[in-house]
C-alpha cells in the first residue's frame, strides 16, 4: 500500500485576463474575462514508505502546485490524492498531523522568540510526548549544530542557522512524511551538505518518506533514490536516479586544454562543440557513437592538446539538454 | 469537548508566544497605551461638553453615562487584546503567503491566527474602562458587591467575546481583499453607538445594534443592569455569544473552503 497515491490529479487555475490601460483596468473591474490556466495536467505516481524521491522541473512546471495539492492547501480540480490512507483537502487537520513540510524561504518559527521557544509550541501543537520531544531534540542538536542557536532569537539568526532549525522543526513530531520545497535555497556548501545528511540519516532511522523539490541538482544527486520529472503539468520521466541517467545522459562530456591552436575546430565527427576558445575545448558525444581515441586525433589536427577532463554528464547537463529538447517542439 | 478544551489552552499557549514577542519592543507599548488612553479622552471631553448643555441624555445622567462609557471599554481592551490579529489575515498572511503556513499546522487556522494577537497596547483602554468604572460606581453610590463584580467579570469578558465573534465574521473579507482589514475596521466602530443609550436613536440603528450587530449587549444592557435600571436583557448576552461564534466558525469553514479551491 503506497503512502502517497495520485491519480489523474488535475489543477486549473482560473486567471483574469489583464488589459492594458487605465481603460482596459475598468473594462476587468466591470467584467472580468477568465483564462483557464492548466497547471496539472493528469499525473499520476505511487510513493511508497521511506522513499526519498526528487520532484524536479523548471518554473511554472506545477512542482508547488502538486506540493500544495498533497498537503492539502489546495483542492484539485479532478483526480484523486490520497496521502497515508486520507484525502488531504477533506481532512486537512488530520493529515497535518503526520506530515512536515519546509516552503523555500518562509519560517514556522516565532520571529522574535528564542528558537527553543518556537520548539516548545510545535511540542504543544503536535502534542508530542516528552521523551520523544527530548530524544529528538538531543538528536537533531547533534546532526545539525543547534546548541549554541536554540536560546537565540529567530531574527537575529543566518539564513543557514535559520534553516538549520527550520529543518528541525519540521521533523520534530516524527512525520511521517515531509515535503521539502526548496529547502537549500541560497545557503552555502557546509550547510547544504549539513542539511542533506540529516535528511537521509532520519530516513534511515525512521523511515520517514521525503519529497524534495529543489534546483540544485546536487541535493537530488546525493539524498533523492527516485526522480520524479515534470514538465508542463505532466511527468516525461518517473524512476530511479539511474535509470534516469542511463536514459537521457548516455553522453561524456570533455574538456580539453589546448595550446597554439592554428584554425578553429568547426567539426567533429559524431561530436558536438560546447564551448571554444584559444585555450579549452568543451564537447560532448556518446559512447556508443565514438571515442575518445578518435576524437584525439581529429582534435590534434587542428591544435597541441596538453590535458584531457572527461566526466560523464550530471544531472544538470542532462536536465539542460531535455529542457531544450522540450522547447523545441 | 475535549477538543474545545485543547484549543483554548493552544490558544492561550500562541498569545503568551505573542505577548513575549511584544514585550520585547516595551517602548512602543507604552507609547501606543498612552495614545490609545489620549483618544478616548478626547471622547470623554466630547461627552462632557454635550452634558454643558443638557443635564441627561434618555434621562442618562453624565456619570451614568461616563459608567456606560467605562463598561464599553473595559470589554473593548480586553476584545482587543484577545482577537487583535484579525485584522492581520488579509494583509499580513494572505498578502504574503503566510496563511500556508498556518494551514500546515494541526490546528485550526482561526486558533492561531487569534493567538498571534499582539495588541498588548489594549490594556490602556482597559485600563482606563476599569478607572472609569469603578469611579462611577462610588459616584454613583452603587453598592460594589461581590456580586456585581462577578458580574462585571462575567459580562466584560462575554462582551468582548461578542465583539471577537462580530470581528471574525467580517475577516473573511480577507479571503477576497486584502484591504479587509478596513472592512472589519467599518462593522466594527459601530460599536459606538452602543456607547449612548438606546433611546436616543431611531428605529433602524436600534435595530441594527441589538439584532444585526448585536454590540448593544456587550455593554448597553450589562450597565443598564448594574444601574438597577430595569433589564432583563443582560442575560440574553451569554446565548448571544454563543450563537454569534456558531455562526462565525461555519462561515469561516466555508470561506477558507471556497479559498482553497481557487488557490489565489
């Protein structure tokens, strides 16, 4: 039985055609023409307990809209969402109590209150025994650094010390599933890496199920096993992190250093030119198409090669590549 | 029941949060009490001047009136201080997306919302409603008994719980403008004209303060009552309460309901 279950979950969102001018600004205030914007266009996915999965597209893809429809702040216009045996939208209160949930840069804390402060309300809140509310907090501390922050007040926090007890706020009540909307937004390496541990420790431990939407790609890359993709209000892929890359990102990228180059390299066999200039030479190609041998030989007749980085591509080239793919067409 | 019981201690447990949150910025309560307490005396100048020219307003004499004027503020301060942050939903938390974070909470929404209340400045009106009461009162030489300030505990507190219900049932403006603030701001001054007796209006605004806004039960018939004027009224008050919360959480249910479906 799948802790999250969507089925051909719709959302379109009525919007008011704006016109131009002081004129055009009457004309919508007397009658208001309605564009019907479809943010959600018929996706359906399974989640089972414990999985870490990354729900990833570009803007306006519908990620927060699907988050939103999840926790229930939103009504689906048609589908079925039924998250840890309830319908969200119907019984918000009741499935508030089993879920955490992280929104980019917007804190639950009390700004001007110690965080500790904050602390004890979420304890009141979700009415989370004593022992549990200490072992968790003890923990956390740990993981994430708190000591020295829980006396000090939100708004004289960092953004990363912020997040950090944001973190821990939302997992103080033992959820059972958290959505994290964003959660690594601006904050620099160490925190990031800080953040991303917790998440896949309390996974381990607790077998908490996470969906991570975000746009650094490196948070995916390191907690998420499953990658949800959308695009447009519809998912174009649903499987595992490697699947993934073995399905769109077959290709290497390789960066060659060069010197004395004697005319400009314009084309290459069953090889694309990323980028150029007098000292490097980006491209990319695929396995099975040619290799690197080959390439060497073709190159050196254009310039002196002193160094090779080969890398297989990320999940950012690869991302790149389908999103220009889709807007192709 | 239960359920009732957890909420109210929720409640309470959010506005001590707030109300250390306030204390923390001490100068600007002083200052807001101080001109809150300004403003009424401004009033109360008003009062005085009229009562230069006439010895009785509905055959209410100036202390009467001055007692009338005390009770109404009494229940005002503590109406204030408990249900402020009504006034804050449309600008402050759906203007900036903050109500999402009080929907991810296992609490009703209107809990804590009421319980980020911050008005602490409240309490120079109750202040001043209590000093003016009990002034009257020796004036008057009402015999302060026991019971009467039972009374006056019970009825201030139901009288500022009948304005909070009046408030909330205007704040759903806020899920349509973000100027509902002033909405609820223009239902809610009416409550002056429970601050004079009955008599002296017509038929339209008296209907209008006891059966559409009910404000003349928050102060108008408690005073008529401690006056030892005859009123049974008083005891109306409590049901009053009781049906006008009634009706300001269905109405709330179905507001925040018709809201999540536009997600505007």
């Amino acid at each position: 039985m799948p802790i999250i279950e969507v089925k051909d979950l719709v959302k379109t969102y009525k919007i008011i055609e704006k016109e131009d001018g002081i004129k055009g600004y009457f004309k919508n205030l007397i009658k208001p023409k309605y564009n019907e914007i479809t943010a959600v266009n018929g996706i359906n996915f399974n989640i089972e307990e414990g999985e870490l999965v990354g729900y990833i597209g570009e803007n306006g893809a519908g990620k927060s809209t699907t988050i939103k429809m999840l926790t229930g702040l939103l009504t689906p216009t048609s589908g079925k969402v039924v998250v840890n045996g309830i319908v969200p939208n119907e019984k918000r209160i009741e499935n508030n109590k089993n879920i955490g949930a992280v929104f980019g840069q917007k804190t639950q804390l009390w700004w001007d209150l110690p965080v500790i402060e904050s602390f004890r309300l979420i304890k009141k809140m979700y009415k989370i025994p004593e022992n549990e509310y200490r072992n968790n907090l003890k923990n956390f501390s740990k993981i994430l650094d708190l000591d020295d922050l829980l006396e000090k007040q939100v708004k004289n926090l960092s953004l990363g010390q912020k997040m950090r007890c944001e973190i821990a706020a939302t997992f103080l009540h033992n959820p059972k599933i958290v959505y994290l909307d964003e959660p690594t937004i601006g904050l620099d390496v160490f925190v990031k890496e800080k953040i991303r541990k917790f998440i896949k420790d309390i996974n381990k431990e607790k077998k908490t199920t996470v969906v991570l939407t975000t746009h650094d790609l490196n948070d995916i890359e390191d907690v998420c096993d499953r990658i949800i993709l959308l695009d447009k209000g519809k998912i174009i892929f649903d499987g595992e992190k490697q699947k993934f890359k073995d399905t769109y990102g077959k290709y290497v990228i390789a960066e060659f250093i060069i010197s004395s180059k004697n005319k400009n390299v314009c084309d290459l066999n069953n090889a694309t030119i990323l980028e150029e200039n007098e000292k490097s030479l980006k491209i990319k190609f695929l396995h099975d198409e040619t290799t690197i041998v080959k390439l060497i030989n073709e190159i050196s007749n254009y310039c002196t090669i002193n160094d090779i980085h080969i890398k297989e591509a990320g999940l950012e080239e690869i991302l790149k590549e389908i999103y220009k793919g889709a807007h192709k067409c | 029941m239960t359920k009732i019981f957890d909420n109210i201690s929720l409640y309470l447990s959010f506005l001590k949060a707030s109300l250390k949150e306030m204390l923390i910025y001490r100068f600007d309560c002083i200052v807001g009490m101080i001109s809150q307490i300004v403003t009424q005396l401004v009033e109360i100048i008003f009062i005085w001047i009229v009562f230069q020219n006439t010895d009785n307003l509905a055959g209410w004499n100036f202390m009467q009136i001055l007692l009338l004027y005390g009770v109404t503020l009494i229940s005002i301060g503590i109406s204030d201080f408990c249900f402020d942050a009504l006034y804050d939903i449309g600008p402050k938390y759906i203007r900036n997306g903050e109500f999402d974070k009080i929907l991810l909470r296992p609490v009703h929404p209107l809990i804590s919302i009421i319980g980020s209340s911050k008005e602490f400045t409240s309490l120079g009106y109750f202040g001043l409603g209590l000093f003016l009461t009990i002034i009257m009162l020796i004036k008057l030489s009402i015999p302060i008994t026991i019971i009467l300030i039972l009374k006056i505990i019970f009825f201030s507190i139901v009288g500022a719980a009948i304005i909070g219900a009046i408030n909330t049932i205007f704040s759903i403006a806020s899920f349509w403008t973000y100027r509902s603030n002033e909405v609820i701001w223009s239902f809610y001054r009416m409550y002056t004209f429970a601050q004079y007796p009955l008599d002296i209006y017509n038929k339209f605004i008296r209907i209008l303060i006891t059966v559409i806004l009910p404000f003349a039960f928050v102060a108008y018939y408690p005073t008529m009552n401690y006056l030892g004027m005859d009123s049974n009224m008083i005891y109306i008050a409590p049901i009053i309460m009781i049906i006008l919360w009634v009706i300001a959480i269905k109405i709330w249910n179905f507001a925040l309901k018709k809201y999540r479906s536009t997600g505007t």
